[in-house]
C-alpha cells in the first residue's frame, strides 16, 4: 500500500511540475528562449496568495485569483522590458538576462517580505481522504492538484489545437516571418504566450506552496530547474511532452526518494534526464527538427 | 497614379548596401516582373515592401498611402499578400488551417467562401486538406502558399520565385495560375529567376542587378532584347 501511497504523491508532485514545465515549454514552443525566471514567478504567485489570505484574510479563491493576476502582468512586463529588446540578440544574450530577471525577482521577494520563512496556508483545507481502513491517505491537495493539471492540459490542448489564435501560436512558433505575413501580431503573440506560462506558474506555486507550506523567496528556484528538466525530458516545446516529462518526473523522485535515498533523490533524477537525453536527444516526445537547405 | 509605388529605397544588411535607391511602379490590372540573377536584391526589395525588412530613405506607396514604415503584420489587411521565396508553409500545420491562417485578418464569415473558392482553383489542396503541409509535395506546398496568400483576398499579389526548386510541370501549372490570378482581377508582382517564363506572361518588368534597376520595359520587348537575351534568357 505505501507503493501507492508514493505512486500517488508522485503523480501529485509531477502534476505540478507539468504545470510548470507548460511554461517553459510554451516560450520555448514561441519565443525560442528559456526563460530562466519562470522558476521565480512561481515564488511571486506563492507570495502574492500567502499575503491575500493571510495578511488581508481573503478567501484562499481569491488569494489564488490575485496570484493569477500579478504574475500574469509580471509574465507580460518581463518580456517586454527585459526579453523584447533583444528578440535579434544572440540566444546567450537573452539566457544571461533571464537569469539576471531570475536574481532581481528573488532579491526583490527578500527585500519586500525578508529571508524569514513563511508557513503557508493550504488553499484546499479538509480531513485527508482515507482508503482501504487507513492505509491509504490522499490530502485534498493532491487531489486538486491533479485535477487542475488534467484540466489545465485538456484546455491548453484545445486551445493550441482549435482556436484562432492557438493555431496563430503555432504558425509563430514555426516562422515568425511567415506569419507576420498572414497578418499575425508576432509580439502580441508572444506577450499572450507569457501571459499563459506566468498565470500557470501562479498556479503551480499556490499549489506547490499548499502542497510543501513553505514559502521563501528562493522557493521557486529548485521547482523552476526541474521543470526545465521535465519540459526536455518530455521534449522542449510540446505540451503532451510537458505532461510526460513532469509526471514522470515526480514519480521517479518520490520513488528515489522513497526507496533509494532522501539525499540522492535529485541526483537520481538528473541522472535519468541525462541517459534520456542520449538515447534520445529531442526528448521523449519532441519532434526531431531537421533543418531544411 | 499607380497602385504600388516603390521610390528610392535603400536597404542595409550591416555594411553591405543591398538595395540603391531602387524605384518602380506597379499599376493596376498588370503583371509586373522583377528578374535579374542570384542576389540582385529581389527578394529583399519585396522583403521590403512588405515590411519585413526596414528601408533606410525612400518611400513605399500603396494605393496612395505611406507604407514604407508600417508593421509588417498590418501590411496584408490593406489588401497585399506576399508569397515567399522557398514557400514557407507552416509545415506542422495542415494544409487547412495553413489556408486559414491566410485568412487571419478577415471576418469569420468570409473565410468558409474563400476557402471554398481556393480547393475549387487547387483541387489537390481539397484532396490534402487534413494533412500536415510539410508532408506535400514541393510543387504542391507552393500551390498551398499561393492559395493562403489569396486567401486574404489581395488586391495585389507578390510573389517571390514561385517556380523554384519544381518540376518543369508545376512550373507551368504555377505561371498558369499567375495568369488566372491575374485574369480575375488581382494585380501581380512576380519576382523570378526564371525570366524567360516571367516575361511571356508579365506586361512590364525590371531588371535589378546588384541592388540597382538597370533597365525596364515592356516584357515583350526584353524578351528580344540582346543584352537581356545574352545575361538572362541563355541564348
């Protein structure tokens, strides 16, 4: 039973790094940059609900609707003050500035609300669920959390895959050029890409902190790198690719942490990641591009 | 006053002066083509006009309104569409959400009608509609970057060497549906290579050597001209 107890926290944890891997994913998918401050924006939407519901007593739904909000328009600031200026810099230009972002969103998060933790409150409160005479708990957390990825997933897919503007995502993300041709709004485009991966991390990061009630101004950063690590280990730039790569890699940490060894849990996952990589370089479902001549 | 009008522009990349002060017209109702070999600047002047590259000095008229510094994603709601060199389809895309995107700017409503009009002018593109528009063949990935083009129901069409890299039976497929293009309506701007074919259909052109416009007329009569003859046409 304590196997499926993990199988279980493991699928939580992933959903969460799906969520985030989204991010990633997304900008990659669009902007063809990893952007390194995505980890951090999930630490503001943990921040931004810790102080709705328990500085100004909101209810945790409107805590976590303000979390959306902010790291939306933080999502949509970035870009274009730090991210739009150097759309024609080299890729290591645009790197360095997002890990730049990355350091001034967590020293501003220290110098606003300090380096003390703090404990934050589950937004889905509630008895855990026990099953089988006791020997199985799920927190309601985990339950949402899952939830929430399912939905999210089914929505984004509709979305990239149906709409209007889910297709002018994709034919931005294959030639810019081209598209602005067709009279798509390439930096619109964009914008609404961050939007998206900024109001998902808020979500992550509410969830996350409810999950593990702690919050720090560096909270964001270990969560954030192994998103990065789901999104390519599923494939950078597909969204069923994120979903794969994130469950699969809460599984495989709850599972290193659960059998193997609490300290060596990380390393166990990045060891996966790299073998991964070399058996299959694009990723477990990304397309392998070649470049036409 | 001519429906396109192209006055002096000139065009940087880095150092290099790629277009000097490189003037035009197009009228409308006519096929105008653009020749001249590998790297006179054809492509980059219709980069230009369209607004995907910037011009330094010089203006682009369209219709009787400054283009020149205009976005290039509001260029195509004027009534412009621009085919590009190499095709560039959306290759993950399938070939009718590339048609739709062609249609990007124009109201929901339109878009069933002149989808329509398109499978009717290219049947293949009906037969293929479901398919992801890199698995076409060249010949017909072209066809599907002139459908979407037309899909924004252009007033003027450019299109930037639609014969490359075919077979010698879509190249006629494709200059026959210049000729159609053109015949229903649609003013055409044709930049090729191939000057021979772009000559027998176009009423004028002009001859762009290394960023410059060296000479202009009538197609029919750069057809027997024995400078053109000798440079362009192989003979």
């Amino acid at each position: 039973m304590s196997f499926l107890n993990h199988l279980i926290n493991g699928i939580s944890l992933g959903s969460i790094y799906a969520i985030i891997a989204l991010g990633y994913t997304m900008v990659y998918g669009i902007a063809k940059m990893l952007n390194f401050a995505h980890g951090d924006v999930i630490m503001v939407g943990g921040y931004m609900c810790f102080c709705a519901t328990t500085y100004l007593g909101w209810p945790p739904i409107a805590g976590v609707l303000l979390a959306v909000v902010v790291c939306t328009v933080l999502g949509v600031v970035i870009e274009r003050l730090a991210y739009k200026p150097l759309r024609m810099a080299p890729s290591l230009a645009v790197l360095i500035t997002a890990i730049g972002v990355s350091y001034f969103l967590q020293n501003a998060a220290l110098l606003i609300w300090g380096s003390s933790t703090k404990s934050f409150t589950s937004v889905v409160g509630g008895d855990p669920i026990q099953l089988f005479g006791g020997q199985l708990t799920i927190t309601r957390v985990t339950i949402v959390t899952v939830l929430a990825c399912v939905v999210i997933m089914v929505a984004l897919t509709l979305f990239t895959g149906k709409s209007k503007m889910g297709t002018a995502m994709r034919a931005v993300s294959e030639d810019k050029g081209a598209a602005q041709l067709m009279g798509i709004n390439v930096n619109t485009t964009i914008s609404l890409t961050f939007a998206i991966g900024s109001g998902l991390a808020a979500i992550a990061g509410v969830l996350l902190c409810s999950a593990y009630p702690t919050l720090l101004p560096t909270t964001g950063s270990m969560p954030g790198i192994k998103a990065f690590t789901a999104a390519v280990f599923g494939g950078i730039g597909s969204i069923p690719g994120a979903l794969l790569g994130g469950i699969l890699l809460g599984v495989i940490e709850i599972f290193a942490k659960a059998y193997i060894s609490t300290q060596l849990s990380d390393a166990i996952v990045f060891a996966v990641l790299i073998i991964v990589l070399l058996v299959k370089p694009d990723g477990l479902l990304g397309k392998h591009v070649s470049e036409k001549v | 006053m001519a429906m396109l009008e192209v006055k002096d522009i000139n065009v940087f990349y880095g150092l290099i002066h790629a277009l000097r002060d490189v003037s035009f017209e197009v009228n409308e109702g006519e096929v105008v083509a653009l020749i001249g070999a590998n790297g006179a600047g054809k492509t980059t002047t219709l980069h230009t006009i369209t607004g995907l590259l910037p011009s330094k000095g010089g203006t682009v008229t369209f219709e009787g309104k400054d283009i020149t510094k205009k976005p290039g994603h509001e260029i195509v709601r004027l009534g412009m569409s621009h085919v590009p060199e190499g095709r560039r389809v959306f290759a993950g895309l399938t070939v009718r959400e590339n048609l739709k995107m062609g249609a990007y700017t124009r109201p929901k409503s339109e878009v069933e009608a002149s989808l329509a009009d398109v499978y009717k002018r290219f049947p293949r593109l009906e037969e293929r509609k479901n398919q992801p528009a890199g698995t076409l063949s060249g010949g017909e990935q072209q066809m599907l970057a002139m459908g979407r083009a037309l899909m924004a129901k252009p007033r003027i069409l450019l299109l930037d060497e639609p014969s490359m890299g075919l077979s010698p039976l879509f190249v006629g497929e494709v200059f026959k549906i210049i000729q159609e293009v053109s015949a229903a309506g649609t003013t055409v701007l044709l930049v090729e290579q191939n000057a021979k074919k772009a000559l027998s259909i176009a009423d004028r052109a002009y001859v762009l050597e290394t960023g410059k416009i060296v000479k202009t007329g009538k197609a029919s009569d750069l057809l027997n001209d024995d400078a053109i003859k000798k440079a362009y046409l192989g003979e």
